[in-house]
C-alpha cells in the first residue's frame, strides 16, 4: 500500500544518507523503522487506555500477592 509521509528537512538529509552510504533505498530504512517501532507504539498506546479505563474504576486490578497466590494452586 503506497503511503506518503512528510518529514522534517533535517530528517530527510539524515535518511538521505544513510541510504546513499549503505546502497540501500530511503523506503527499506522507512519500512524498517515502521516494522520496529509500531510493537513498542502499540504496547504505550494500549496501556495508556488500559490504565485510563483502570483510573475511571472500569477496570478490574488485582493485587500482587493475589496473583502469585493464584499460581500457586
């Protein structure tokens, strides 16, 4: 899926260069950098939700102890 994004100048330069002393193309360092960044912007994004809904009552939370005890059975 073509997508276009923009990038600040000094963003672009750097990319830019990386790609011409590596030989590879501006879209292999982009989709790289998409592939491993969106595991990690998922986690923060759903957590946050998860933790407003724990803030507004929600949300169940269990206690520690009471999880470890869980495992014990």
């Amino acid at each position: 899926m073509p997508t276009s994004i923009r990038l600040a100048p000094e963003i672009e330069e750097r990319l830019d260069f990386l790609a011409a002393k590596t030989g590879r193309s501006k879209a292999y360092y982009l989709r790289e950098l998409i592939e491993r960044g969106i595991e990690e912007m998922e986690d923060y994004y759903l957590a946050a939700e998860v933790l407003e809904r724990i803030r507004r009552g929600e949300e169940d939370v269990m206690k520690g102890e009471d999880f470890w005890r869980g495992l014990d059975a």
